[in-house]
C-alpha cells in the first residue's frame, strides 16, 4: 500500500470517526483505534497517540457549534474538567509501569452497565427536579437547553459523585489512550440528571482538554506519528463538524439509543483486548 492510499483511506475513516464522536460525546478514537490496529496493523501505542490527536479536533470541530446552539454549560464543563485533568495526567504517567490489559476487562464490564443504564433512562418522562445539589447552587451549575417545546431548565444533581467519576474518566483517557467519553456522558446524565444533549455536548467540550493532557505525555514518549495524526486531525475535524449538525435534528431518545449501541461494542472490543493481550 502505498503512502497516498493509506492516507486516503485513513481520511476516510477519520471523517467517520470524527462523525460518530460528535454524536455521542465519545471522541475519535472509538472507531479509530480499532481501525488503525486491526486494519492497518498500526502498534498500538501509536494509535493511542492518534487517537488523543483526534478526540482534541473533534472538541475543536464542535465546540463552537454547540456553544451558538445552546448545548453546552460551560461552567459544568470546567468543574468536571478539574477531576479529570488530574486523572488524565496520571493515567499517562502511569501508562508505562500498570497493567492496560486487566483495566481495559473493568473498563469493558462497566460500559456494559453504562449501556443498559443509559438506554434505560427517559428524561422526556421525569419530573424535573426542584432543588439541586448545594455544589451546583453555589458554583452556578444549573441552566437550561432549547427543546422543541421551547428553553427547558434544569437542576443539577450529586455534583461531587460526578467530580469523582470523571477523575476515573481521566485516568482511563490517559492510560488507554481513547477520550473516556462513555464515563464523561454518565456523569452527566446519570449522576447529574442532566438532559442527554447537555450531557453529550458538553462531554465533547471536555474530552479535548483532558485528550491534551495526555497527548503532551504521549508526545514525550515518541509515540505521536505525524504521518498518523496529519490525516487523522484533517479527517476527524471535518466529520464532526458534519456530527454537529447533525446533532441538533435528531431526537434524544435515537441519541441514546445510538450511544448504547456504541458503547457496547466498545465495551466488548475493550473486554477482547484485553483478555487477548492485544493493548
């Protein structure tokens, strides 16, 4: 193969990585790991590294789409973002001393529950919440979203079980390499209550702060190929573009439904590589 084919090719499925990441606030690097090492034998330290390339341009791409539509809280974003910065700073360091294969089975097993919970969940059936969580009182964390029916507010819910959660959300972004975003959006909508599209977007917003952290690590151990990440980033940059878009037409119910589909693939590829000790 030669290096304009591959290049093409892996445009191609950047593009569709960037896509699917922008829809389900899971980042790039679902589809692209996977593709890198099983279709184009990519080690995969270095597709991990590419990987990290991709989650940050897809939180570029949709960032300020999402933002102008109404999507994102950003002071949500931010009070995660601490917990997992720290997590994903510490997963990078200690990606050359623990064991991925054995983290990568756990991880496995437990986007299984974020499956079944995730796609369990009806919000448009919930009675919103009257009080939130002193955290979210005093830190400002409650706002609103546009719905069909108009700008629906919310409450924010177990603030400090969501701070934790995505601290484990960081240290899995840089010790496996991928954007953890399956444990962002549970935070979110699980812990927080939070309506999916606010979950979603603003998962997206976070992943590519937390995948920075760990690309400067990965960069200092040599495994960030430019001739990996320069397609990756024009591919993924562009496919989530397209993603955010996308994302304001399509119900939340079909959002959910995708994302558990999503992430129980991921999480039986994570359960296979790990048992097989291909990470």
């Amino acid at each position: 193969m030669t290096i304009l084919t591959f290049s093409l090719l892996l445009l191609i499925i950047s593009y569709l990585a960037g896509f699917v990441g922008a829809l389900t606030g899971l980042g790039g690097g679902i589809v692209l790991i996977p593709a890198l090492v099983l279709l184009f034998h990519v080690d995969i330290h270095y597709a991990m590294g590419a990987s990290l390339i991709s989650v940050m341009a897809t939180s570029s791409g949709t960032a300020i789409a999402y933002l102008k539509n109404g999507y994102i809280n950003i002071r949500i974003g931010m009070f995660l973002e601490t917990g997992a910065v720290i997590g994903a700073l510490l997963g990078a360091i200690l990606v050359a001393y623990l064991s991925t294969n054995l983290i990568a089975v756990i991880f496995g097993l437990f986007l299984f529950l974020s499956a079944f919970f995730t796609w369990k969940r009806n919000e448009e059936k919930e009675i919103p919440a009257t009080a939130s969580h002193p955290w979210s009182e005093y830190l400002r964390l409650n706002g609103s979203v546009p719905t069909t029916k108009g700008i629906k507010p919310y409450k924010v819910q177990n603030a400090p079980l969501a701070l934790f959660i995505m601290t484990i959300a960081g240290s899995l972004s840089g010790l496996l390499g991928i954007g953890s975003g399956a444990l962002k959006v549970l935070a979110m909508d699980q812990a927080m209550r939070l309506p999916y599209k606010v979950s979603t977007t603003t998962s997206n917003f976070i992943i590519g702060i937390t995948a920075a952290v760990g690309a400067g690590v990965y960069f200092s151990y040599g495994y960030i190929n430019p001739v990996l990440t320069f397609p990756v980033l024009i591919g993924v940059l562009f496919g989530a573009l397209t993603g955010a878009r996308t994302l304001t037409k399509i119900a939340s119910k079909t959002l959910r439904t995708g994302f558990a589909i999503v992430i129980l693939v991921l999480g039986i590829e994570m359960i296979y590589k790990g048992i097989s000790g291909n990470l």
